[in-house]
C-alpha cells in the first residue's frame, strides 16, 4: 500500500541536510585458487592480445557505401582476464563483512522550518516499533540469506557444488557451513544463528558483527572467473586488483558489488508478482536487468515519499500487528544508509 505525499509535503518534509550512515559494510574480496591439498593461492589478473572480429552494429554497415567493407577486417585489441591455475578447477571468493548499529536513527538531519512533524523523533518511533513487531528479525534473515546464497558471486555462480563457510569470533572461533543451493541452505540451524548475530548488530548499541565468508565453487579446470570491472571513461577494460598474498595483480571483487548482493532483497515494490525479481535496496528502485526503475516517483513507493509521508506511515504501523511493505522497505533503506537531503534551491 503505497504512501500518498503531496508535492508540498515532499518540499517541506525533505530536509536540507539528512544522512545516515550505512550498517553493512562489505569488504573488497578476493577470488583463489583451491589446491587439492587446501592450499589457496591469488587468481592473478593477466592481459591478453586477441585477433578478434568485427561484431557491433553500425547503421553505415546497411546504407551500401561500402563501409560495409570494414567487417572483412580483423579487430585486434588487448583484453584483460582472470584464469584458474591450469592444475585448479575449483576456486574461492573470500571477503567479510561488518554489521553495525547505525539504522535506528539519522546520523544527521537538519530539519525543515515548514515540516509538518519533527523527522528526527518519528524515524526513532518508526524503526523501534518495526524492531518490536518482528521487522528487523525478518530483515536479518534476509541479509544471512544474501550472505551464504552465493549472489556475492555474481557471474562466477555459475558453477558446481557451491559452498559456504562463514567465520566469526564468540567466545572463540565459530564456524558455519552451508550449501549455496540446498533447501535451507543445508543447514536451517545456522541461518537462525546468522540471523541472530546480525539482528543484533543492526539494532543493539554498542554491538557489532564481522563474519569472514568464503564461497567455494568448481569450474573446469583453468577456467575464467570474472573480477569486478573498473569503469574507465576510455571503454578499455581494466579489471579490479586487490592486493593479497604480495601479489598486486590479485583479482578482485570491489565492495560495493558485494554490498549491493548483499541488499538485494527488495521483493517489496508493487510489479513484484509480475517480474518476481528481487532487487537491490535503492530509493528509486533500480533493475539494471531491466534498465528501469521499479519505484516510480509520483507512485508512492519511491523512498523520499515514504520518506516524506513518514507520519502516515507510523499511524498505519500503529495500527497492525507486523510491519507492511512500505515498513520494511524503509528500514531496509535506513540499513542501507545514504544521503538524504534537498538542496535549499529545490
């Protein structure tokens, strides 16, 4: 049930200095080599020369003034790629990832002199009453489910039998293991545990969580993994390194990328039944699958009417026993973090 704002509540409830900082922060990950032995050692990121074809579409090719010609040429160029070692078919992608209390309220916010109700104050009253009817509990669960399902992966996924193990410190070490593919994950026990700890962290002051997880999967031997990719302005493709092991040419998966697997857990906007799509915790929804966004301003579902109709949306959770959607979609933006601000001249 989406938030009705007006445009006047959107300009006077906005304020002109809001943020909040984020309460998952993902670590850059590294993707090794698995030894039969155990051993693990850096996928290392290698440039190579290919004679390759001409193969993109140029309205020119089809105008008969022979530029069509040019498609008889061979396309020479470098290309950077990341390979198992010829004696490897199974790797590891190995990040961590810190959950802190920082979505129970803003960070900071300079309020409106027009608002029509106190921000600061009904944030604090919205995420306690999501956290006492079951809310933050649901959302932990949700971030335990990204953590072990193999999305950090991204296009490595595609790979046999997909495991993961999950590390933390308690009274000593623990240790969590879980198949990416299995009903439960192999092990519903676990999720509960995860579930737990994180739920915890997100909303406990003073209270932390640092799992260390490692996904392991099988390829063919010497086979391609693919590391983020740096955006660079000239179209070349350049591919993430993070250093490990004293190998600067270790390959890499950028934070962010894990970060945003790890909030893809959007299933609340309304065309959800038509595309059954997660989609990644943003304000205005975005499915880059798709090239558009789902959480269409004017809807009542992009985060700044939610947002702006805060009020409405205490009174509505005032009034039922579990948090709707429009609940959980705003405390899964208040884990997310961001800034949340107009400027004066908007």
């Amino acid at each position: 049930m989406a938030i009705q704002t007006s445009t006047k509540e959107l300009k006077n409830n906005i304020p002109h200095m809001c943020n909040v900082n984020g309460s998952i922060r993902p670590s850059n990950a590294n993707i090794l080599n698995v030894f039969d032995s155990g051993e693990t050692t850096p996928v290392v990121i290698q440039e190579s020369s290919v004679l390759g074809t001409t193969s993109e579409f140029k309205e020119a090719y089809f105008k008969g003034e022979g530029e069509e010609l040019k498609i008889d040429t061979p396309n020479p160029h470098h290309v950077e790629v990341a390979h198992l070692d010829p004696e490897v078919n199974r790797f590891c992608v190995q990040g961590s990832v810190n959950f802190v209390p920082q979505c129970m309220q803003l960070t900071n916010c300079q309020e409106n002199q027009n608002k029509t109700f106190g921000l600061t104050e009904k944030v604090r009253e919205v995420m306690q009453d999501i956290k006492q009817k079951g809310g933050m509990g649901y959302l932990a669960r949700k971030y335990a489910v990204q953590l072990v399902n193999g999305d950090i992966l991204f296009r490595n996924k595609y790979a046999a039998d997909l495991r993961c193990v999950v590390s933390f410190q308690d009274k000593g070490e623990q240790e969590l293991e879980f198949d990416c593919l299995a009903d439960d994950f192999g092990n519903p026990e676990g999720i509960e545990t995860l579930t737990r700890y994180i739920e915890d962290a997100l909303t406990r002051d003073h209270c932390y969580f640092h799992p260390v997880y490692k996904i392991y999967g099988t390829i063919n031997y010497g086979g391609e993994v693919y590391p983020s990719q740096e955006l660079d302005m000239s179209s070349k493709k350049i591919l993430f390194r993070n250093k490990i092991y004293n190998e600067p040419d270790a390959a890499g998966i950028h934070s962010q990328k894990a970060g945003n697997a790890l909030r893809k857990i959007d299933t609340w906007y309304s065309n959800y039944a038509n595309h059954e799509r997660a989609i990644p915790v943003d304000p205005f929804g975005p499915d880059k699958s798709r090239a558009t966004a789902m959480r269409r301003p004017g809807s009542g579902e992009t985060f700044y009417e939610i947002f702006a109709g805060l009020d409405k949306l205490a009174e509505r959770l005032a009034n039922h026993a579990e948090p709707d959607n429009d609940a959980m979609f705003f405390a899964a933006m208040m884990v997310r973090g961001g800034v949340f601000s107009t400027s004066k001249g908007s």
